[in-house]
C-alpha cells in the first residue's frame, strides 16, 4: 500500500512540473496583452487629443497651418512615447 502512494505521488509531482510552466506562461501572456490594450488605448486617445488640438490652433488663428501641424506631430509623438513606456 505504501508503494502505491509513492507511484501516485510521484505522478503528481511529475504532471504538477509538466503543468506549471505552461499556467505561467499563460498568466504572463495575459499580462502582456493587458499592456498592449492599454498602450493602444493610450495611442487611440493621444490621436484624437491631437486632432482636437491642431482644429483648436487653426480656427484660433494664433498660429501658421505649418506650426499647428508641428504642434500635432508633437503630442502625437508624446503618445507614442508613453504608450511604448506603458507597453516595455
């Protein structure tokens, strides 16, 4: 009888060493996608924050069409640059 319990021992320890790499590389591929969602997300918002901006700078008049293109290239690149920090 305790010959029996080591075997089934034995065959837990082994499946249980099979097994758990794979729940870990599950766990971190799904944080992985959780940081690119919200990089995306991130870069979604920065677009649409720099179209706002670059329609505010035109009809304002304050600004040459070249500076307010300028000034949406920049916070679009601002975006770019936290979303690589939020996704590395």
């Amino acid at each position: 009888m305790g010959n029996m319990k080591c075997r089934i021992l034995g065959v837990m320890l082994t499946v249980a060493l099979f097994v758990y790499p794979f729940i870990i590389q599950h766990a971190n591929a799904t944080e992985r996608g959780d940081q690119r969602r919200e990089a995306r997300d991130t870069r979604q918002d920065t677009r649409q924050d720099a179209r706002s901006t670059k329609q505010d700078c035109v009809t304002s008049d304050d600004k040459s069409n070249h500076d307010c293109r300028q000034d949406k290239r920049q916070k679009k690149q601002d975006g770019r640059q936290e979303a690589r920090r939020i996704k590395y």
